[in-house]
C-alpha cells in the first residue's frame, strides 16, 4: 500500500496540474507522472521478484534480476519491454519523456511551449499502463496510517475495506483518471510540428550570424563543415587525452585536468584540420549541406502521424539534431560577436 497510494497520489495531482495551461504547470505534472510511472516499474519488477524467488521457478537469468533490482530506469522498463510487460513504442516514449524531467531536473528545458503537451502525452501513458503494471485488481497490506483523505477519494474501496488484506481496482483508477484529463487545444502532434519549425527558425537564424564568415563572403556550407569539423576534432582530442589520463593516473599522480576552453582558442586555425586528419582519418561532416529545409520537410510531416508516440520520436530525433547543431555554433558565435565589438571599437578609436 506504501508504494501503490504515491502512484495515485501523484498522478491525482498531475491532473491539477495539467488543468493550467503554463509551462510551469507543465513541468511540475510531468515530474509527477515520471516520477508515479518509476514507482509503478518499480513495484512490476518487485512482484516478478517475488513471483521468480518463491515459485522456484527461476524463469529469470542473473542478468533480468539484476536489471529488476537496480536503480537505472531504463534498465527497469527495457527488462520489462523483455517480459512483455510493456509494449516497444511505449518503451521507446517512456525512455524520452523520462530524458525530458532529467533536463527539468538539471539544465532546464528550452521546449516550454510543447511541456504541456508532453505531460498530457505521459500521463495518458501512465494511466494506460496501471493495468499492465499493477494487475486490475491488487491486494494490499493493510496500513491504516497510510490511507489519507486524498486516498479515500482515488481509491474508494479504502473506506469500507477493514481487513488485513485490503483489495483496490486499478482498472477503475485508470478509467477515472482518464476521463478527468482535460482536452488538450490542439493535438500533440501539430503542437510538435509547430514547435520544431519555430525551433528550426531559430537555429537557421543563429546560423545567419556566422554563415559568411568574418570576410561577410565565406560560403555557408563550408562554414557548416569547418564548425562540424572544429567541434569533432575538439572533441577527439578530449578522449585521445582522457584515455591517455587513465594509463598515466594508473603509474603515478593524477595528470592536470584538460582546459577544454583553451582548445576553442585553435578555431580557425590549420592546427585542427591536421588534427583531425590523424585523429578522424574517416571523418565526414554529419550534415555535408544545409539542414534546415530538410528539418522543415520532416517536422511538417509530424503533423500527419497516426499515432502521438510515433510522432514523439520523430520529434525527439530532430530536436535533438538541432541541439547539437546549435550547440556547436555557440562558441563560433560567440566568437563572430567578439569580432563584431572589436571592429566597432576600433572604428570607435579612429573616430
């Protein structure tokens, strides 16, 4: 009962949440679900414990027992996706919604339009799964002490059931909290598409800044490969040193760390090309032309999906190309803004 009261607790809550349409909103019901669907992969994976242990049967290998018994979330639902528990789409969608509260978490998210949309998406997912996961009926030890007001009200059996072993309908549960999700303005899958054409818009802009080069006359298609392959030399270099580290920290005192800023000091210099020549022999540049409009083809065929699942990863998939894309542009960027302040103080002196 500990574990099964959060998961309706939690997702009882969600709803509240996602009845405000705010990006904050937003964020705090999709930190609740994931957190309400790990608690509900957390207790499948005890029961198959259990079942395994004290049916002697040992259906289970070493390898699924210790994924079960673990900590890491993707672990616990690919060893569920292996048992049949939970279908591969919904693995695939758990794995990147999951991604999404770790970025609320840690680094804050830069798609607050779509986090409502997002949590709508997830929480449908998760009541979807209390069947699956729970059994449409479940036993429960009875703790007086746990069974609150707000349990009472999201599990009615509660408040008659007096015996050791209380009974609670999951099924039920699920077709509540369904029918109390309010209706999103427009579907998940054209809110996807719009968002990833504003992001794309975006990330063509921030191209714009440093496409012609300080001359103003450079190519933007080989300013695209110089910065690809910049930020891939740079980082080969980072993990041709920290293996390096590990061999010298084996022998004797731990190296000095890498000053990774200092090596964006050799952009624009031949010392790279060089670099990567014997570091990346085979090395291609990820997008040999510009992206954009292709980004634009694929995210206006989101709007066309079938299924709001399918449509997450693809969304997923070009979101994160434009993150990496725009990551690498930031020092280059940052760099085209410095030269632009030093032009201006020089014309500021000659004045």
């Amino acid at each position: 009962m500990r574990s099964i009261v959060p998961i309706a607790e939690q997702l009882d809550r969600a709803l509240a949440e996602l009845a405000i349409d705010h990006p904050l909103n937003g964020r705090i019901a999709l930190i609740l679900v994931d957190n309400g669907l790990e608690l509900m992969c957390h207790q499948k994976c005890a029961d198959l414990l259990f079942e395994d242990r004290h049916r002697n049967s040992c259906r289970l290998t070493p390898e699924q027992r210790s994924d079960a018994r673990g900590r890491t979330f993707d672990r616990k639902i690919q060893f569920l996706k292996e048992l049949g528990h939970i279908p591969p789409d919904q693995v695939r969608a758990m794995a990147i919604l999951h991604e999404y509260r770790n970025q609320l978490y840690h680094v804050g998210l830069r798609d607050d339009p779509v986090i409502g949309q997002l949590a709508h998406l997830y929480f449908r997912l998760a009541a979807g799964l209390l069947e699956p996961l729970l059994s449409a009926q479940r036993h429960l030890r009875w703790e007086p002490e746990v069974v609150s007001d707000a349990a009472r009200r999201l599990l009615p059996e509660l408040v008659t059931t007096k015996y050791r072993r209380a009974r609670v309908d999951m099924t039920g549960l699920r077709d509540r909290l369904v029918a109390a999700c309010p209706q999103l303005p427009m579907p998940v899958e054209r809110a996807l598409s719009a968002h990833l054409l504003f992001r794309v818009d975006q990330a063509e802009a921030a191209f714009g800044i440093i496409a012609k080069g300080r001359s103003g006359i450079d190519d933007p298609v080989d300013t695209l490969r110089t910065i690809q392959l910049e930020a891939d030399t740079i980082a080969a270099i980072v993990r041709f040193r920290r293996d390096g580290d590990k061999a010298l920290k084996a022998k004797g005192p731990p190296p000095k760390p890498l000053d990774v800023d200092a090596l964006g000091m050799a952009r624009g210099t031949k010392v790279l090309v060089d670099l990567n020549a014997r570091l990346l022999p085979s090395w291609k540049p990820r997008y040999p032309q510009l992206p954009f409009e292709s980004w634009r083809k694929r995210a206006n065929s989101i709007g066309a999906k079938r299924t709001a699942l399918t449509a997450l990863e693809m969304f997923d998939q070009i979101r994160k190309e434009i993150d990496q894309l725009e990551e690498i542009m930031a020092e280059p960027i940052e760099d085209m803004h410095g030269w632009h302040q030093h032009l201006e103080d020089v014309a500021m002196d000659s004045r």
